[in-house]
C-alpha cells in the first residue's frame, strides 16, 4: 500500500514538474528582462537553500533553465534538507556564505547587522519586473535603512482547511470566505466528536499550533498591536482576544492541545489527513501532501473573521551575499527566479504564493484544488505592522521561544491566558527589549 | 655504561620504551587536547564575551554572569535539572542494582533476561523517546489506559502536565538505561568470590546481612563509579527533553543544557551559553568533588 502511495507520489511529481517545465518552454524567452545580459556573464556561483526532496528537485530544473540564457554561468546548487539555519549560522561564521541563500523573514535582521547583505536596491532599477506589481507589503520584510538587503521569493497565505465529507455527514453547511469567529466555534463545536463511550474525543471540530503564524493571524483578527514601540504587548486586550480564540476552542474541548498532539507523536496536519480534525488552518505548504494523502474531499477558506482580517506573512526571502564576487551573476540568477518562467516552475507545486498580484489570479501559479479565492483575497490583508517590528528586532526567534513556552503552560491548563501573556510581557521586555 | 639497556642507536631501553609508549599515546593525548581541553578553556573565554556568531565577539567581562544569576530561565532550568539529578539518579542506581541482584541469583534463562534489560540501552534513544510518548498518551496511552481499569484514576497528562512531566521523562530514562548499570553491577556482584558466601552462611547469616554486609560492601566501588558517571551524565540531560517535551509544557522541562543549547543555536547568544557551560562545569566539579569526599572513604576496594 505504502509503495503504491509511494510509486503514485513520484509519478504524480514528475508529471507537475514536467508540466512545469513545459509551461516554462512556453514562455517566450524574451519574456524575461535580464536574458540579453545573461549571456554576457560568466562564473561560478553557489544557491544555497532549504525544503523537501521535491523542492530541490524544482530548483535543480530553474537552474538548469537559467544555464541556458547564461551558458557561462554555472549555477552550484547547495541543498540543505534540515537544520537549515544552523548550518547557514555556521557558514555565515565561517565567512563562507554562498553567493545566494535562504533566510527567513524574521531572520534577517542579524545578517544585516553583521553586514553580510548585498544591497541589492541598485538591481531592482536595474531589473524593474522584479518589483512591478508585486504584493504590497512584502518588500518591507526585506528593507533595512532603506536597502534592499532580502528578497521575497515567494510567499504562503494562511487559511483554514476543511474536509467538507466530514461537513456533509455532519450536515452543517460549509462555511465561506464571511464567516466569522463565532460561526467558527460553532461550527468546531458541532464536529467534534466523541468515542461510542464518551470518555474521549474521536475527531476535532478543529486543531491549533502553538506556533507564529497562528497568533499573528489570531491577534491580527482582532487588530492587536501585539508588539508596539519596540515592546511586546500580549497582555492588550485585543491580543488577549485574539489568543482567546485558540485558549477556548481548547478549553471546550473543539481542538487537542499542543501538548496532547505532540503527545501522539503526530502533528497537526497529519490529524486532519487521517481525518481525526475537521477543520485545520495553515499555510499553502501543506496542499502538496494534502493533495496527495486525503481520501476525503476538501478544501479551503479564509480565516474567520474577528473584528478584521490579518494574515502573517511566512516566507523565505533571498538575500546575495556581501562577500560575493559575483553581484551581478547573482541578481541575475535571482531575476530568473522571480521571472515568470522561473516562478511556473516552482509555483505548480501549491507549495507557495508568487508575490506578484497578477499571477495571483493565474491558474498556472495559484492552482487547485483548493479553491485559490481563499489565498487571492489574503494577499490584500497581508502581515501587519506588529509583526513587521518584531521580525525586524532579529530577536525574533527569542521572543517567539518565550511566547511559545508561556502560551503552551496556558494550552495545556497549567495557568491562565492572561497570566500567560503577563508572563510574555515581563519576560520579554524584561530581557530582550529591556532597552 | 650498562650494556644490557643500551641499543645501537645511542638510546637506552627505558628512552626506546618511553619513545613508544609517547607514540602510543599520542593520538588520543592530541584528540582530547584539541576536540575536549581546548574547547573546554575556549569557551570560558568566549564566556566572557557577547557573540552571535555572525559579528565580532565584543568583550563583556562578567556581564554574561551577572545577567544569567538573574535569569528566570536560567534559575528554572537550573532547578529543574537539579530535580532531574535528585530523581533520575537514585531511581536509576536503585533499579540497577535490583537489576543486577536480581540477575545474580541461580536463575533458569538468565542470560536471555540479562538481553531483555540490556536491550534498551542499545534502542536509538529516538525510537525510545517516541514509544515513551505513546505509552504516556493522555488519551490513548497504554499507561492511563492500566490506571483507568484498574484504579479508575482519570487520564493524567503525563508529559502535558507540569506536574507530571520531568517525572515521566525521567521514569522513562530510567527504563532505557538501567540495563547498562545493571551490567556493571552484575559483573561486580559476580567478581565476589563463592567462599566468602560459603563462609557466611556457616555462620547462618539471612540474605539481608548477606546483602548489607557482603554485597554493597563489595561491590561499592562500583556503586561508586556508577553514582559518579550517572551523577554528570543527570546534569548534561538534553536529548530526551528536546525529543519528547522541547523544554515544555511552559518551562516545566528545561534543564540547563536543553536551555544552553537553545541560546547557542537558536539564539545565536554563544558567550551567554558558554556561561552557562562555565557555571554547569563548575557546579558538577563541585558535586563531584563532594561525592568524592563522601564516598570514597566507604569504598572497600580489596575483597
């Protein structure tokens, strides 16, 4: 069964990349602004990145594609399945950062502070596509003093997911893109389930994860101010709110724990694919394995509405490094990518969102199943200034280990939401941004 | 000039013999100078320093120090890793030492159970810890489902509940190496010679006073050398937690290693962590010290 799964997984990927690349050979090749200077360069240059199997197979093809406009070029593909940070860390420490490389948006800011970033601003004149009509908002996660020192390759909406089977056994309508915070719990309440006894839950109405993306969007619902004047500010009483959505649907026993799934070895998005939750909300990364492994029909809206919409911004920007001999090869590799030929090549795989407004609404980037309405509207409600702030601290990953351990006491019971966030508060403005 | 020590290249036998002996022990001498003293030294200066590893380290004198005695985590960790010590350590020397006795005994298929308790020790340490989370599942788990049946003891969020927790993890460290110590104490229990039991039991001594006054006297050496290895190794506790709990729920599992690493790899903050280091080695120098003392003047080491 397995290496049927298997066989049918690799088949199916090889038809989306082939399909990719196809639709890549459609483009004209004067489509793309930088192929006459592209073939004037010449060099060696490194791309270092992260992701699955499939991904570095999706780049080894753009690669490929991109050494046929720059025959001089050779582009060294630096594939780093896990510990991705770590190892760039040590690379960066070493003072041996590849030309390109991968950098999330909140982990910006320490590269820049250590002036390994490239100002690529300079490029984007030089390259005007790269910018035209690309998402409001998501440049920002990359501009320091002004510099474009990081580029946003890509980036995913969050949504929620349903297995509209379980909707229609349940007969309760499926929701759509209005629906609100109320008619969320609601809705999570009447698919929940219980064992035959009733000593335990069987299916989740809905699942939580105690993670980033899942507080920005919940607080951002409410329009908290979560981080403001350089200060975490859980204990607002929006972003009490906001969390109280997660902190109730807990409480009413409509979603596990945190502890209680990580207590099954699991995670979240595998609950929904073995159909144990009914609704789950995350980002576009999980379409691939959903496509793939749900045996039930399913699909996507947005998040409920609170008082407002806010979705996070969750994406891996490009940065060019400052030691790199190479800028021009390299903001010329890096104008493929976000070209549109280099873009189908990536996109096919519902892994991601291009971030430019007019793929948006094209089949070729933003394909289904799910419906795509859910991720095209998201785009006008993208991150938040609370969350801009944070990431650009380069404390983030500090700050988010300290709101992840206070708000998982809260989850599993141990305390209060409001101790929780008082909590937070203390500790981070105690500590991190003491000053 | 004596002869008989004097080879033909103007060595002696005892230089030509040290010469060798160096040769011999030159390649461990170096690993441990450059991969273990090194880095030990290294980092109590890099202590002394902030460093996020991409910049410059900027010189810091004991600020790293002062800021971690201030620390809440830090204070948390540190307590919680000495809970860790207090319960892992003797549980596990206790049951070690059942283990063994146990083991020492005439039994029919002895070797097949002295397998069966080794057999976790040689498990990844990875496909323990997920196991474990399964047996601990509040809902499902096969240990709540025992207590409902048979004591009708609701589920209890055995690593959800900060109460519960560090206790779990430690039960299942426990369970995974009890068998290497059993090993130790098997072969110590074993080295006693039979006429010393013989000679007790004509004198008509119980089991008890052979236990209290033959066994544990005889085999405190190792009982000692176990106390001392297991001792450090409680203090450094890091893989169980990062697999089953990630410090959580709250900070209710962090130790201070699980905390170090958090600062030197996900933080970036590594002169902070190699305080942390600093204080760790300090503070296990100091038990060990203190065992030493304790218990080196129990210790018989002639039988």
């Amino acid at each position: 069964m397995k290496k049927n799964l298997k066989k049918a997984m690799a088949f199916m990927m090889a038809v989306a990349m082939t399909a990719g690349l196809a639709l890549a050979a459609d483009v004209k090749a004067d489509d793309w602004e930088g192929a006459e200077k592209a073939a004037t360069l010449s060099g060696d240059i490194q791309y270092m990145h992260s992701g699955d199997d499939y991904e570095r197979e999706m780049y080894a093809g753009v690669f490929e594609s991109y050494m046929k406009y720059a025959p001089e070029v050779h582009v060294e593909q630096m594939y780093v399945p896990s510990d991705y940070a770590t190892k760039l860390q040590t690379l960066a420490s070493a003072n041996s950062l590849p030309d390109l490389f991968w950098m999330g948006e909140s982990g910006i800011k320490q590269y820049y502070d250590a002036g390994m970033l490239y100002d690529m601003t300079p490029y984007l004149e030089e390259y005007p596509d790269l910018t035209e009509d690309i998402v409001d908002g998501v440049l920002e996660y990359g501009n320091f003093d002004g510099k474009q020192v990081a580029f946003p390759k890509d980036w995913t909406s969050y949504v929620m997911y349903l297995n509209t089977d379980m909707f229609a056994e349940a007969g309760v309508d499926v929701p759509t893109n209005d629906w609100t915070v109320d008619d969320y719990k609601e809705i999570a309440a009447k698919l929940t389930k219980k064992t035959e006894d009733g000593s335990r839950v069987d299916v989740y109405g809905t699942a939580i994860n105690n993670y980033r993306a899942d507080w920005i969007n919940w607080m951002g619902n409410y329009g908290a101010e979560w981080f403001k004047d350089g200060k975490s500010n859980f204990s607002d009483e929006k972003s009490l709110q906001g969390l109280g959505v997660m902190y109730d649907l807990i409480q009413a026993g409509s979603a596990p724990s945190p502890g209680t799934v990580s207590s099954t070895g699991d995670s979240e998005d595998r609950l929904f694919i073995i159909g144990k939750v009914a609704m789950y909300p995350s980002g576009r990364w999980v379409i691939p394995s959903f496509r793939q492994e749900c045996d039930f029909a399913w699909d996507a809206v947005e998040m409920p509405m609170g008082t407002t919409r806010v979705c996070p911004f969750i994406c891996s920007m490009v940065g060019i490094a400052s030691t790199t001999k190479l800028p021009d090869v390299a903001a010329n590799v890096l104008s493929y990518q976000m070209s549109d030929e280099g873009l189908v090549q990536v996109m096919g795989s519902a892994l991601s969102l291009p971030a430019y407004n007019d793929l948006m609404a094209n089949e070729e980037y933003v394909n289904t199943p799910p419906s795509a309405d859910a991720f095209i509207n998201s785009a006008a409600y993208l991150g938040s200034q609370s969350q801009l702030e944070a990431s650009q601290t380069g404390k983030w990953s500090e700050y988010g280990s300290i709101i992840s351990a206070n708000l998982s006491d809260a989850f599993e019971g141990n305390v209060t939401l409001e101790e929780a966030c008082k909590a937070i508060d203390e500790q981070a403005n105690g500590t991190l941004f003491a000053d | 000039m004596n002869n008989t020590s004097t080879v033909k290249h103007g060595l002696t036998l005892r230089q030509k013999e040290a010469a060798t002996g160096v040769a011999f022990i030159a390649l461990p001498l170096l690993s441990l100078l450059v991969f273990m003293y090194y880095p030990i030294i290294r980092s109590f200066f890099i202590s002394l320093y902030e460093w996020n590893l991409l910049q410059k380290p900027t010189f810091n004198g004991v600020n790293n120090y002062k800021t971690l005695f201030a620390d809440k985590v830090f204070l948390t960790s540190l307590w919680n890793t000495c809970r860790w010590v207090i319960t892992y350590v003797p549980m596990s020397v206790v049951t070690s030492f059942l283990l063994a006795l146990l083991l020492d005994q005439k039994l029919k298929g002895a070797g097949f159970f002295r397998t069966l308790y080794y057999l976790p020790v040689v498990a990844p340490i990875v496909v323990v810890a997920l196991l474990w989370v399964w047996i601990y599942n509040t809902d499902y788990g096969i240990l709540n489902f025992i207590l409902e049946k048979l004591f009708h003891i609701k589920p209890i969020g055995w690593l959800t509940d900060a109460r519960f927790s560090l206790f779990a993890i430690a039960v299942m460290s426990v369970w995974k190496w009890a068998g290497y110590n059993m090993l130790i104490f098997l072969a110590a229990l074993q080295g006693i010679d039979d006429s010393i039991y013989e000679a007790a039991e004509l004198d008509g001594v119980t089991p008890w006073t052979k236990l209290f006054y033959i066994k544990i006297p005889l085999v405190m050496p190792s009982i000692y050398f176990v106390m001392l290895t297991a001792v450090i190794d409680a203090f450094q506790m890091f893989t169980e937690i990062f697999i089953m709990t990630k410090g959580g729920p709250g900070y209710s599992t962090y130790t201070v290693s699980y905390y170090l690493w958090s600062c030197a790899f996900e933080y970036s903050k590594m002169g902070y962590a190699c305080a942390m280091a600093a204080v760790m080695f300090v503070i296990i120098l100091v038990v060990t010290l203190i065992q030493n003392k304790v218990m080196d003047r129990r210790v018989q080491y002639d039988m």
